[in-house]
C-alpha cells in the first residue's frame, strides 16, 4: 500500500455498553473508499492523542481508515468511577469501535483489524478471540494489566504486592459503601529518581513520558480507581489467544522490552498463524513515541495488514 497524506481526524462518538466513548477517526486524504480500516487502542493511562494517534495518524497515511478511541471511564470517554480499568469493558470498547466502524460509508466492513499498544494489546488480542468481525490482530509492546499488576513489569515481583493491592481495594469498597471518600490508587511517584527506584529503567521511562514533557498529557490518568484492582485479579486477557486461529496475529516487541515475557506467552497460546517481529535496539517505551521504532513498526504494520485485509 503506497504512503500518501492523511486528513485532520474527526472527532467522533459511539457508545459502548451504554458508555459514550471519544474517538479521532483518520482517514487518508483523498482515498477513495471503501477503506480497509484499523482500530487502535491505547497504552494503559493512555489517551487518543498519545501514542495510539500516533500510530493512527501514520496508518492512514498508509491508506487505512484508522480510529484511535479514548476508553470508558478515561480520557473524553464517559462512565464512572474516573480511572476505572476494567478489563471486561475494555474488551467490549474494542468490539464497539469495530461496530462503529461497519456504520461508516469509508470503511470496507469485511476488513476491519486491531492495533493495540501496551494494555491494549493484551484487550485487543481477547477482543478479537471473540469477535469474528475482526480479521487480523497486532500488537506493539504487548502487556496484560493484570499479570503487570500480579507479577509486575518484569515478572519477578513479590506476590506480597499484590495482595497489598487487593487489601486496599477491599478497604476502597468498603470506605465507598458508607460514603467515605475511597481515594484513588497514584500510578506514579512524585520525581524520575523515585519512578527508577520502584521500577528501574522502565519505570523511568514510564514516568518520563506519562509525567515529563516527552508525552504528558493533561487527560492520561495519573491515578487508577481502586475497583480496578480486584476486577483486573480475576480477569485473563490471554485466555481467548486460542479463538484467534486461523486469524493471524502480529506482535512488534522491543529487543530490550523487560515486558516481552508476556508477548512470548501470549504467542504460546496462537493456534494460527502468529509472528513476532523484533525491534533491535528498543526498550517496551521506546515504541510510544521514538520516531526511529515506529517508522519501521508502521512498515511492518502495513505489510501485515495489507496482506492480512486484502480487497476482494
């Protein structure tokens, strides 16, 4: 597919379960439709104007229909308690987006795929397991928020942690259901120094670009509903991987990503045809917004789904 220029997005709305979700829809400039089309979802605490733009912006550019949306209860997205992840609706957000798209005369309904980036490469793969609208899935940085959570970045951490965690969300609920104020869980520390002391480079990195002017951006979350906790320790992205097949999946993971162990898990469990494409140099981060990864993601991006959502 040749590159051309892409329009100003749209600012769009559809809802998802009864939640109105905030979207920018991308197309090529000029294209005639209908459109092969991509939905992309964002990084964990992300919003449609960080990476998951980005990445859109660039794909219609390459000539697909491309709709970075913000998640219930994030962003410009509605729904409450603000902050609530909830991986259940994140999943339900993608199979909305993908309804949304099938309503739009630009959009070739039977070539539709995903693109999630970090959390939401982990919803989109559980999204398409169960969504046989979806034709092919991709990945950049794949992570799953709940194993993230349980076993952290690394998949070394203490498993004290996270009954930690559960133990303030019970007190959360309990503080709610008497009309105290339950708080609300921080996502990062006040400085770089103290982000590299709990995580390492890679909680460094996260700081920088969600907290620094790398990547701020003043509706990212910076704090999580304490609800998230226990609805994320029930809950397994990965469990649909197997459904996927024959569907094929793509996943672009950093060479230096200390999240890649769950992309390997998640393609242990492809029953069709699964790649993974390895960016030499990059660490899971590096692929929000160093132009040097995406170039070549994007590339590999629309030689898979060039090939993968071909014209009748």
């Amino acid at each position: 597919m040749s590159s051309t220029s892409s329009t100003a997005p749209a600012s769009v709305t559809f809802e998802s379960a009864g939640i109105p979700i905030a979207a920018n829809l991308y197309l090529p400039a000029g294209a005639a439709g209908p459109l092969p089309a991509l939905v992309v979802g964002h990084p964990g605490t992300g919003v449609k104007e960080q990476t998951s733009g980005v990445y859109a912006r660039q794909l219609a550019e390459r000539g697909f229909a491309a709709l970075a949306f913000d998640a219930a209860y994030q962003g410009e997205s509605g729904g409450l308690p603000r902050g609530l992840e909830d991986p259940a609706q994140r999943v339900e957000d993608f199979k909305a987006a993908v309804s949304y798209l099938t309503t739009r005369d630009e959009v070739d309904p039977a070539r539709i795929g995903l693109l999630g980036v970090c959390a939401s490469g982990g919803y989109s793969l559980s999204a398409t397991g169960g969504d046989h609208r979806i034709r092919a899935v991709a990945t950049v940085s794949t992570a799953e928020p709940a194993r993230q959570f349980r076993y952290g970045a690394d998949g070394t951490q203490d498993p004290a942690v996270f009954q930690s965690l559960l133990d303030a969300a019970a007190q959360a609920r309990t503080a709610a259901a008497r009309g105290e104020d339950a708080g609300a869980m921080t996502m990062f520390p006040e400085t770089a120094d103290q982000a590299r002391q709990l995580g390492g480079e890679h909680g460094v990195e996260g700081w920088e670009y969600y907290c620094s002017t790398r990547g701020y951006h003043e509706r990212s979350a910076k704090t999580l509903a304490w609800e998230s906790i226990d609805k994320m320790a029930s809950y397994d992205v990965f469990h649909a991987v197997p459904l996927i097949g024959p569907r094929p999946i793509l996943q672009i993971l950093g060479e230096r990503a200390v999240t890649a162990w769950m992309g390997l898990e998640a393609h242990r469990r492809a029953t069709g045809p699964a790649q993974i494409h390895w960016m030499k140099g990059a660490s899971h981060v590096d692929l929000y917004d160093k132009q040097e990864y995406i170039g070549p993601a994007i590339d590999r991006l629309t030689e898979f789904f060039t090939a993968n959502l071909p014209a009748v």
